[in-house]
C-alpha cells in the first residue's frame, strides 16, 4: 500500500492540481497526494472504509433520534 | 442544452405551496403561477433518506437498498449502520452530467456526505458530522464556507432560539448559494433542510385541526414566515442566475399534522410478537435497554415516520425463533393484527402494512421484513418501552408537530416559454431525473 509508483500526467493537468493543492489551505501536503485522494475517491466501495469516526457515528445517532427520523 | 436550477425544499407540501401561501410570496408564487405544476408522489417510505437519492439517480428504494437513515447489521439485533453517500452505487443527475462535460454545483442534497469529487463543486448534507471535516468538493471550496451551517436541532422546546437558528442558517446558506451562482455551471442543485425543521417545529401552532393548536398563540405565523424568507432569499438568488436558466421547484415528500406516536413494541409484547423477560423500569426504554427473551419472540419494531419490523427468522437471526416455512404464514398474521389496529378512542385507522417485494420489484440491502404506515402516516412509530399507553399525543423524542405525506411539490418554469404553464397531474419521484436530463436536454 505505501510503496509508490511513478506515473505520468500532463504538464497542464499538473499544474492545475498545484493551484488546488495550493488553495487547499494545507488540507493537502502535495500533487500527488491529492490525485491519489481524488481516485482514491472515486473507486472507492462501501465499508471499505467507515464513514464516521466512532465519536462521529454517535453524534449523528443522537442529531437523527432528536430529529425524529429513528 | 439548457442551463437548470433545482430549488430543492425538503418536506414542502402543496398544500402550502399550492394553496395556502402563494399569494403571499411573490417569487415562489411566480415560478408556481407561471410553471407546470405537478403533484409529486414520493417513494416508499416518504422519507429524506432515501426520497433525494430516489430523484436524483431515478432508481426505486429497493434498487437502493435504502430504506431510511440507519439500517440493520446483518446477524446483530441491535446493531445498524447510517446511510451515507458512499451508500448510493447509480451515477446521480450530476454524475450523468459530468460525463458529457457540464459542471454542476450541488449544496445540500441528502445523503451527500462524504462528498464525492464530481465536475463542478459540491457542499455536503445536514449528515456532515461537523464543520471540523472535509466537507466540499473539491477541498478547497471549504475555506469559503466559514461559519457555514448544515442544521439545526429541532426538538427544543425553546423555540425563539430555534427561530434564531433557523432564519440564521438559511440566510448563511443562500449567501453560499449567490457565490457560488457566480461561478462557470450548467446544472446547480441544492436542498434547504429549513423548510422540513421549521414544518416539524412549528405545525401544531399554526394547523387549526392540530391537537395542540390554540388560537392567538405567538408561534402562529413562524411557517410563513419562514417561507417568506426563503422567498426573499430567493429572489436576491434569481438575480445572479442566467435570465434563461430553467427554474425548477421540488420537494421530496409532503407533511400533514401528526395525530400521535404509536408504540410498536409494546403492542407487539400485547400481542405476543415480542417478549420481554423484564417489564421497562422507566418510559421511553429502548428495546436494547430492556431483556428481551429472543428465544421466544416473534418479531421487534423500528420507531420513526413508519415502523419497520424484523421477524426472529432462525438462520438469519443470532436467536432466531420463526422457522422459514411459517415464515410467510407469520407476515400475513402480523399484515392483517397491524392494519386492525384502532385509535386510541376505537376509530377505525387506515394503516398499511406492506412487504418490501409487494413495493419494490427488486429489493436490495437489509429491508425490514414489514413496512408499516400507521393510519396513512398520521401515527408516527415509536418504538420505546415503558409508556403507560400506546398511544403518545407527542412523539417519545420530545415535541413534535407534523409527520411526513405522499404528495410533495415539483414546478417547472421556463422563462423562455417553452414549457406548457398550468396543472400537469401527477410526477412519481422515481421519473424526476430523467425529466431533468430532457429539459437541460442531454
């Protein structure tokens, strides 16, 4: 999972990905750590991966039960 | 190709819309007056979840296999997981979109959290766990959205802080909207969550045939007030959107007065369905506060705008009691106790008890075994223990004023006259996506 692999992309695509790494504000650290969160993304399935942190989780639990959808 | 927005106005019904408020709101009352006007029949059940998914991938709960906001853990009783967007496996109207180059902008539209990267810009839904997270597409847009509101906590009985809340949320919300109208779309979407809240909160004060209504009262107006705001709101909107941009109007279901809670569970442990090995020490117990002896019970129940039951089926269950052959046998005798169920003053209910195959021509994930709506909706489903009635005036969550209904709102205006104006019938939710995709004409 963490050896990398070298691939190649347009010079233009790049740079555009730079300029949203840039306004990320530090969410993302560089290119390639976004383009792999962006496909990452996209080919992910279901209970790959869970949704919510278990703090998360119970939070949203109570914010439903409060709005009276369980 | 046309350009298209969806005004997206959880749980509005037409008759508010349609009916009551029109009059007063001068730019919704417009976009109704000059559209085509349809009933907009929700899908099975008229919930948020899945309702949004529904209209915009066009595929039935049961393709889904979405049933409501939480769903069983195959094989554990009192285990479930939340929907989310990760839940949705159909390409959505923006995704469809995507493909063909144009760029949407989508705020709000249940289940959308975690966003998904799409071509244009996304805001995730009041299923966001909070500001702190990643929350946009793409990540960068969230440096934007400062103090950005997703929902507010409707249960309070401090209603001035709730109207506060509210107006608050709203208004940040179409100060979001505005900015990013300014920016390169072909197809912009968003739901205000307000609309469901405000109705939910404030029904009882304002519907005279509500049991809590009282003539006079301060909170009378808060619903039409609202709608106002939205409508002011909207008009400031409209001002930054292309002069030929398709306007559309929709909801996901509609809302009636809530008459009560109904308590499934007990009255599953009074028919012998369910049994407890302990009576509830205090009201409001949940099922998995109590010892349930599963080795002799029949069948449990879901609380929520309908009740879903599960039967103890041996092979499914951990302790499961039903044999598979009386499987069948035992739903039709819970189908025909649930729909003889009476009032609490003995009068005659219209409730419906369905099984997900008699709705659904395929049925995917984890459904209930039996869907119920208790007297057409107007009886939520509460399925707490310990109330010495089975019949709550208030749902067993705190205060509530209105319950989910079939029919909700779908108008479409076309400032360049191309759409027929005037009442058009009926628009299964199921149909809204591919009706989209033919007016922005892809």
């Amino acid at each position: 999972m963490n050896e990398k692999v070298a691939v190649y992309i347009s010079r233009e695509l790049y740079e555009r990905v730079k300029k949203e790494v840039e306004e990320s504000g530090g969410e993302f650290k560089d290119v390639s750590e976004y383009i792999e969160f962006v496909l990452e993304e996209l080919l992910k399935e279901e209970n790959e991966e869970a949704v919510y942190t278990k703090e998360e989780e119970e939070e949203i639990k109570r914010r439903l039960r409060a709005l009276g959808y369980m | 190709m046309r350009k298209l927005l969806v005004i997206g106005l959880d749980a509005a019904p037409p008759r508010l819309l349609y009916e009551e408020l029109v009059g007063e709101l001068p730019t919704l009352g417009a976009l109704i007056e000059e559209g085509a006007r349809y009933q907009l029949k929700s899908c099975h059940p008229p919930i948020t979840i899945p309702a949004w998914a529904v209209m915009t991938t066009g595929k039935t709960p049961g393709e889904l296999g979405l049933y409501g906001f939480r769903h069983r853990k195959p094989g554990a009783y009192n285990e479930y997981w939340i929907a989310s967007s990760r839940s949705i496996h159909f390409p959505q109207t923006w995704d469809i979109l995507g493909r063909r180059g144009l760029r949407s902008v989508i705020v709000g539209v249940p289940p959308s959290y975690p966003p998904r990267p799409i071509r244009g810009y996304m805001i995730s839904c009041f299923i966001t766990p909070s500001n702190e997270v990643r929350f946009t597409w793409p990540p960068s847009l969230k440096r934007e959205l400062k103090d950005y509101i997703f929902d507010v906590v409707f249960r309070t009985n401090e209603r001035d802080k709730l109207i506060q809340e509210l107006w608050r949320m709203t208004k940040r919300r179409f100060q979001v909207l505005r900015m990013l109208s300014r920016r390169k779309w072909d197809f912009f979407m968003f739901v205000e969550i307000g609309v469901d809240r405000v109705q939910h909160a404030f029904w009882g004060y304002m519907d005279k045939e509500h049991h809590k209504y009282e003539p006079g009262n301060k909170y009378e107006e808060v619903i039409k007030e609202y709608y106002k705001l939205i409508d002011e709101e909207l008009e400031q909107l409209l001002k930054e959107v292309p002069k030929d941009a398709i306007i559309v109007l929709v909801s996901d279901h509609g809302a009636k007065r809530m008459k009560g809670a109904f308590c499934v569970n007990q009255w599953l442990a009074d028919e012998g369905y369910l049994k407890l090995k302990e009576e509830p020490k205090k009201p409001g117990m949940e099922l998995r506060e109590v010892e349930v002896d599963w080795s002799q019970t029949t069948a449990w129940g879901w609380g929520g705008y309908y009740a879903r039951i599960f039967i103890n089926l041996k092979g499914r269950e951990p302790h499961g009691y039903i044999d598979k052959r009386d499987y069948e046998a035992i739903r039709d005798q819970l189908i025909r106790d649930l729909e003889r169920i009476r009032g609490p003053h003995g009068e005659r209910w219209d409730t419906k008890a369905y099984r997900p195959e008699d709705l659904y021509q395929e049925v995917k994930g984890s459904p209930p075994d039996l869907i119920v709506y208790f007297d057409d909706l107007s009886w939520r489903s509460a399925g707490t223990l310990g109330w010495p009635t089975n019949y709550l005036r208030e749902n067993d969550r705190g205060p509530d004023d209105a319950v989910h209904d079939w029919y909700g709102i779908y108008v479409v205006h076309d400032p360049q006259g191309t759409i027929e104006v005037g009442e058009k019938g009926i628009m299964k939710i199921e149909c809204i996506n591919d009706h989209l995709l033919e007016l922005i004409g892809v």
